[in-house]
C-alpha cells in the first residue's frame, strides 16, 4: 500500500522503497493514460525465444517510477533467484501508486489507483505472444495489483469493464508473480484480516487475500511489518501498535538505500528466509525474521540511555507482542502454524501454552538484564555514540554593502515561502483526518454489526457459547485493531504537516 510511505525524521529517503509522490491525481492519470497509449505492446524483440523469463518490474505506494538502484535490487534478491531459466532485460512499468493519505493528502486513494495499475499492466500483459514466460515483481501495492489479477477481480467503480483488466488467457500457463510487502498476504496481510470491509472515505476496500492456488506465486514477508504481518489477534494493541510502526519501518525497506540506518534487509537476510506451509505445489510463502521491535525505535532515538533501556525491556516485550500472532513462526512451537496460502482473519485469543509464554518470559526478565549491561559496556552502544560525538565548526562573515539588499530581498522571499507552505501543510492534514474520523464513526459500526449478527447467527445454528463469544469479542478485536491503526495514520498525517512547518525541505519518506 504502504506501502505506505512515512519515516520519522532522521531516518532517511530509501530509493525505490514507498515515499511521498509529486503531483496532483489529474498528472497521474495523465501518465497512465499516456502510458497505456504508449505502452500498446512490448516490442516482440524483447520477448525471448528460449526459456527465459521477462521480468515486469513495478514499484510500491508512492513509488510510480522505480528507480535503477531499486530495479537492479530486486531483481537480483528475488526475481533471479526464482528464474531458474534466466531472465531477460527487465521491464519498468509505471502504476500510479497512490495511497491516500499516506502518500500525500492530493494523491490517489488505494481503490483508483489500484484500478488504473490494474488496466496498465493487463495491457502491458495483453500483446505479449502466447507462452511468453512472465514474471510480474509487485511490492506492497503492485502487489495488490498482480493479487487482483489473478483473481479476475473486477472493481464496483473502475470505468475499465470493456474490456476488464484481466491476465491474457495466451499467458496462463506461462506467468508467475514474486510479491513482497504484500497486504494481501493470506495469513498477515492487512486487507486479508477483516474480510469484507470497507472504508469508502478513504477509498480502502479490504480485498481478501491473494488466491490460494491460482498461479506460481513467491511472496516474502517481513515479520512485524504491519500491511504484510498484521496481528492475527487485534487485542493486543501491543501487537498492533508494534505493527502500525512496522508500517514505517519495516514495510519500507524490502528494497532498501545505500544510506539506510534502521531495519535494513540484507539480500543474506532474503536468502535465508524461513519457507511456510503451503498446500500449494506452486506458491511459495517465505518469512523473514526481524530482529528489534519497531515499537521500540521511537525510545531507541533518544541519546546515549535510549538503546540500553530498549535493549532491557525487548526480550519480554517481544513475548508480549508475538502473542498477538500466536503461531511458530513468531516463537511458539507450541501453537499451530497456518498454511500461509489460505487466508487467516482476525481472531480473539492465541492457542499457545500458558507454560510456553511464562517460560519465555523469564528467559526475557534474564537476556533483557545481559543486554542492557552489555549496552553499557565498552563495546556497547552508550560508547559508540559517546566516541562519535562531535562539535561543529562554527563560521560567520557579515555580507558586504553590496550583497546587503539581495540577503534582505531573498530572506523575505524565504520567509514568506516557508510561511506559505507550512500553512497549506498544516490545513491540508484537515481532509484527511475528517476522513479517518469518518471511516471510525460510520464505517467500523457498521461493521462491528455485521460481525455481531455473524455471531448470532452462530447461536442459531446451536453454537451458543462460541456464537456469543464471537458476538460480543469481534467486533472489539476488530475495532481495536483497526481503529488503533487508523489513528496511527492520523498522527502520520499530522507529522507530516508538521515536518511542513518545521522542515520544508524534507521529503518524508523511507
């Protein structure tokens, strides 16, 4: 979706990961429909004859255009890696890539944008001639996309219905799809959790999970990234407070900068990734582990005392937040592990041994006290950032007569500017967070009603202990998770209005 795009200042721009795009809806809609002209057909000299594959490289939220770096990157951590007849020289295709509002309060919501990316690639699809082999790289959104059109999903509001977008019938037996980051992950991804929701003031249908057996699908996921690892068990707002910053800093960074600093993947770390049970013989689910909580950044920011007071309380509050997914994968052995390709919604409480979670927990009390001392020690962190401090060097020299009159003229050119800017950042965070006031207040009851009449329908069917349980606990869990969620978005919002103020040169982005 993300992906959603937003970093805590500091934390730098990452080429190709999910950022903030330039432009109003109307010049996306122009590159796509410029694009579609354009793009009528990829040149028949590019298709190969052999066996190799022709890899369609899309970009993620915020990202329209991919970047070389990004192109070159996932290519060579997950497209080459499952091409095990060789690739040809990869296609970018440009997808408007809008999420509103997290990738600015002008771009395009998720359900247009998704329909326009949509009708782009099924007509980048469309000319390619028959048994042509494919592979279709989609990361958060692009993901969705590809998703959808295996699915021959056909939107309620797309104007494209003649003809639908669609995967050509000449390509069935000859395309695959490599996702990460993907929100319509069966078991995590966030639009798979709560079936059947939707938020029309922000133009977020929650679309399901990826088909089950479809197509060859690989799909990688990052742990505590919150749109492809959402909490099986919204309850813990531990766990959805944790994975609403994963949104920041995890979802962000599948395709990471040069200049990356917190939670950047390594293509070591891709390849060691942990392949989940799958009753497909043709789709591949891996997870990738994630070693600190992002839930603890924010504390890990604060100088000199922030790490070894994170590193103190991680162990147990790792405990804590896995318990809201429950499950092998996040460290209990005890629990069932779900086949990843069959899609996982929300649930009330984890099926994990209460001996389990206490004995990891001591185990936390005991490593959270060795690392903490192990921070403050000669090879910790408290002294690496003591040995890196430095002064700047300080330089002044007064403008000269001459120069006096433009210094003044552009200082009141810069101010004026900064004040005019700040004030557009400041009321453009309004929309926004009226809308997710909007989805809140009308759309989730509404919802929560839904999932209770589900319950009580459970109770006529003779189920009367499960069908009240569910009746009354569903729709809290639903409404913790996603109203904790969409709050997280809000103050988002409002950082970036404030980033607009205080810092109107930095792009907010990962």
């Amino acid at each position: 979706m993300v992906s959603a795009s937003a970093a805590i200042p500091g934390d730098p721009p990452a080429e190709g990961s999910p950022a903030v795009p330039v432009g109003s809806p109307l010049e996306w809609t122009g590159l796509a429909v410029g694009r579609r002209g354009a793009a009528a057909a990829i040149p028949a000299a590019a298709v190969p004859s052999a066996a190799a594959t022709l890899p369609l490289v899309l970009g993620p939220s915020g990202v329209p255009i991919p970047t070389q770096r990004y192109v070159d990157t996932v290519m060579d951590w997950y497209v080459l890696p499952n091409s095990p007849g060789g690739v040809t020289t990869p296609q970018v295709v440009f997808t408007p890539e809008g999420l509103y509002p997290i990738t600015g309060v002008k771009s395009l919501p998720l359900n247009t944008s998704v329909d326009q990316g949509m009708k782009i690639l099924s007509d980048i699809l469309d000319p390619l001639p028959g048994g042509t082999p494919t592979t279709v790289f989609g990361y958060s959104q692009s993901a969705i996309i590809g998703s959808l059109l295996q699915m021959g999903y056909i939107s309620p509001t797309s104007p494209y219905t003649d003809p639908s977008p669609a995967i050509p019938e000449q390509l069935t037996d000859s395309i695959s799809f490599v996702f990460v980051g993907n929100e319509m992950n069966p078991n995590g991804g966030f639009l798979s959790r709560f079936p059947d929701l939707l938020l029309p003031s922000l133009g977020i249908p929650f679309y399901g999970a990826t088909p089950e057996d479809a197509y060859p699908t690989t799909n990688y996921a990052r742990e505590y990234d919150g749109f492809a690892d959402f909490p099986r068990y919204p309850l813990n707002i531990l766990s959805v407070l944790n994975a609403g910053l994963g949104i920041v800093y995890v979802h962000t960074k599948y395709a990471p900068a040069s200049n990356c600093q917190t939670f950047c993947l390594t293509q070591q770390e891709v390849m060691d990734a942990v392949e989940l049970p799958s009753t497909s013989a043709s789709q591949k689910y891996y997870f990738i582990p994630t070693e600190n909580l992002p839930l603890l950044e924010p504390l890990r920011v604060i100088p000199l005392i922030g790490n070894p007071i994170a590193d103190l309380i991680q162990p147990v509050l790792k405990v804590l937040v896995n318990l809201g997914y429950g499950d092998p994968a996040h460290g209990f052995t005890t629990a069932h592990q779900p086949d990843a390709n069959v899609q996982v919604s929300f649930g009330l409480f984890p099926e994990v041994s209460p001996l389990e979670v206490l004995t990891q927990l001591v185990a936390g009390v005991q490593q959270g006290i060795t690392d903490f001392f192990a921070a403050l020690g000669p090879d910790g962190s408290l002294a690496r950032e003591i040995s890196a401090i430095s002064l700047p060097a300080l330089s002044f020299s007064p403008p000269t007569a001459e120069a006096l009159i433009p210094a003044i003229q552009h200082a009141v050119s810069a101010i004026t500017n900064r004040i005019s800017f700040s004030v557009a950042g400041l009321y453009a965070a309004l929309l926004p967070t009226a809308d997710i006031i909007n989805a809140i207040v009308i759309s989730l009851p509404g919802y929560s009603v839904n999932l209770a009449l589900d319950g009580v329908q459970q109770i006529l069917r003779g189920d009367l202990i499960g069908g009240l349980v569910n009746a009354i606990g569903l729709p809290i869990a639903a409404n913790v998770g996603l109203v904790t969620t969409a709050s997280l978005i809000g103050v988002l919002v409002w950082l970036q209005a404030a980033v607009a103020v205080l810092l109107p040169n930095y792009v907010i982005g990962t």
